[in-house]
C-alpha cells in the first residue's frame, strides 16, 4: 500500500470509528458505570466482532449476508431486541446500587460480551466494511495481505476510539455523581439505545 493511498484511508477510517453508535454509546455508559479501565477493556469483545466482520468481508462470505434476506433480517431483529433490553436495565438501573457495585469486582467478561453481542448483532456493520475497506484495495495486488494490513489499521482506531469515548464517559461520571444525575444520564443512554434499535429495525440490504 503506498502512502498515498493510506493518507486517505487514516482519517476516513477513523471518521468511521469515531461516529457515534450502539458500541460507542455503550463505552461511554461502562466508563460512568464501571470506570475508564473496564469499559476499555470490555471494547475488546467489540475487536473481537469487528475482527470475525472483517474476516468474513476478506473471504467474500458477506455476500452470503446480502443476498439472503432471511438471514440479514434475522440478525438485524435479534440486534435490536438486545439494544431494547439493554435500554431496558439502564432505564430500571438503581443508581444507589451502581454506586454499590462500583466498588465491588465488576464482571469483564460480561462487559466484553455486552460489546461483542452489540457489535456482532448489527448486520450493515459487515456490510459497511465490505464496501469500505475494498476501496483501498491495490488493484493487481496479493488481496489477503492488504486486507490483514487494512483490517489491523481499522481494529487499532477502533480501539483508539474505544479510549476516547470511555474518556469522555469518565467525565460524565463526574458531572452525574449525585444518583438523580446518574439516572437522568441512564435514562437518556436508554432512550438513545432504544432509538438505535428502531434505526437498526428500518435498516435495509445495500
């Protein structure tokens, strides 16, 4: 890949990483809950969904995706009723016992896999990265290796990503330190997961 190419896929890429949705929200709400280090540390169940994604557009199987309705629909709904559920805990969420929680062990492994099932249960994210990262693609080139070098360069932005909205969760944290603060800030997180969900349901194939 020669520079050119890559200083146009760096900072389109990371606009990408950057925009807000389901997971970003996600890092955020872990960061004012959990703090800064377990919800980066969840974002590597989101790496991980990404990485399968990216592995799938590689091997062409994507096209699997767009050409079956039933399956592209199936994921899609089993994505929002999670987001719905989501939204759901941190509506009814107790900030007292938040504040209790806090304190004890908080379970990364369920953090991970919250990040994982949010990722891997959006359909278009599969699809975007697969007219996405071809773009890049030096035409008359080994595929595979261009792939593997773009893929790693996306996962590490993402993860870039996944800082700066636990960032910007920490701080939030400390603007909704009183409990109706926190569950004004639950609430609202609730109400944008929610609205992600119906954004996810209207999704269609490309």
């Amino acid at each position: 890949m020669d520079l050119a190419t890559l200083a146009l896929f760096l900072p389109a890429c990371f606009a990408l990483n950057m925009a807000p949705g389901p997971n970003n929200l996600l890092s955020v709400s872990n960061a004012t809950r959990y703090g800064y280090r377990a919800s980066c540390l969840a974002g590597i169940g989101r790496l991980l969904a990404f990485a399968g994604m990216i592995a799938l557009a590689s091997a062409g199987l994507a096209v699997v995706l767009q050409t079956s309705a039933l399956l592209f629909y199936g994921i899609k709904v089993l994505g929002a009723a999670y987001l719905v559920y989501l939204a759901v805990q941190l509506w009814r969420a107790d900030p007292q016992a938040q504040a209790e929680s806090t304190a004890a062990k908080v379970g990364l492994w369920a953090l991970a896999r919250q990040e994982f099932l949010v990722a891997a249960g959006n359909p278009k994210a599969i699809l975007i990265l697969t007219a996405f990262l071809p773009q890049f693609v030096v035409p008359g080139e080994p595929i595979t290796p261009q792939f593997t070098l773009l893929g790693a360069m996306f996962l590490m932005l993402e993860w870039i990503a996944i800082s700066a909205y636990a960032y910007m969760g920490l701080h939030m944290r400390r603007w909704f330190a009183e409990p109706r603060g926190k569950r004004l800030f639950n609430r609202c997180c609730a109400g944008l997961l929610a609205a992600a969900a119906s954004v996810l349901l209207m999704a269609r194939r490309a």
